[in-house]
C-alpha cells in the first residue's frame, strides 16, 4: 500500500507562457489544497500526483474496507475519487470552485488491491463555469469509470497571490 503524497510533484515550467507561474499557482493550491482534505488524505488514503492548470492527477489503493457486499470497491468511493480528482482540477486556477453537477459511468469493477488512478482534465472555462472530465483507470490500463463534473466559482482564494495591497 503507498502512503498518501505529501503534495503534488509536478514540474513547474510551464510550456505554454514560458513563466512557470501558471504550473506554480497551480501546485500551491494543490498543496494548500491536499493538506486541508483530511477526508481524501487520512480516510481515503487518496494520493494527489499531480496538479497543473486545469489539470489533476489522484490515486487510490483498493483495500479490504472499500469493498461492497459483491467483494468489489464500492462506487461510491470511486466516484469519490474522481470527484476529489476534479474538485483540484477546478481549482487549480485559485479561485474557489464548487461543483454545480457531476455525473459517472460506471464501466468495470475494481477489484481488491487494484490501484486506481484519476485523470481529470479541463474542457471548458468560461466566466464562473467549467466542464472537466475525470477519467479513472486500474494498474493494466483499464477504464474504470468516467465522470463528468461541471462547476461555479464562488468567491474567494485557496492560496494568497500578493496581488492585494
């Protein structure tokens, strides 16, 4: 079983403005964000690898306690994971996101031990929504589930920017 991660380890230069800020501002939130989630960290056991703008990346292990009665992971917990997986997608842009909608297919089951990964990915941002999807595969490459979150940014920041007087 791993450990959860500390933080994101993500690489900071950004190729698209050659500044990095965008990829740094991103790992602060997922940093500032990660420590503060205590359900995704200590009861889940989720790992977050990854965090960029519009982008996350999250893991889970299958243990014996997320099993249903069928001897398979609960979807409830997979779902989970890829709702915490699009929860620091949107925002990694630091302007508090919620979600507005969110819906998942369930596409295979998971099994004990397998080790879940979470890719969730921007499609859309616009004024204070954005669509992102969140697929979730196993170890050998399999899709598990794929999920759709759709969000509203509320007011506020997860991490100062020193913008402010």
């Amino acid at each position: 079983m791993h450990a959860p991660s500390p933080g994101p380890d993500i690489n900071t230069t950004s190729e698209v403005d050659g500044t990095g800020a965008a990829y740094e501002l991103a790992y602060r939130v997922g940093v500032a964000m990660y420590a503060a989630d205590r359900a995704s960290r200590e009861f889940l056991q989720l790992e977050l690898l990854s965090c960029a703008p519009g982008r996350a990346r999250m893991r889970m292990t299958v243990r014996a306690e997320l099993l249903n009665g069928h001897a398979i992971c609960h979807g409830g917990f997979i779902f989970t994971l890829a709702d915490s997986t699009f929860a620091f997608a949107c925002n990694s842009h630091n302007a508090v996101t919620v979600a507005a909608g969110c819906s998942i297919e369930f596409l295979r089951p998971a099994q004990l031990g397998d080790v879940l990964t979470a890719q969730g990915t921007e499609q859309l941002r616009q004024g204070r929504t954005g669509v992102y999807d969140v697929g979730v595969t196993n170890q050998r490459g399999e899709t598990v589930a794929l999920f759709r979150g759709k969000s509203v940014a509320v007011a506020g920041t997860i991490v100062p920017t020193g913008d402010g007087p």
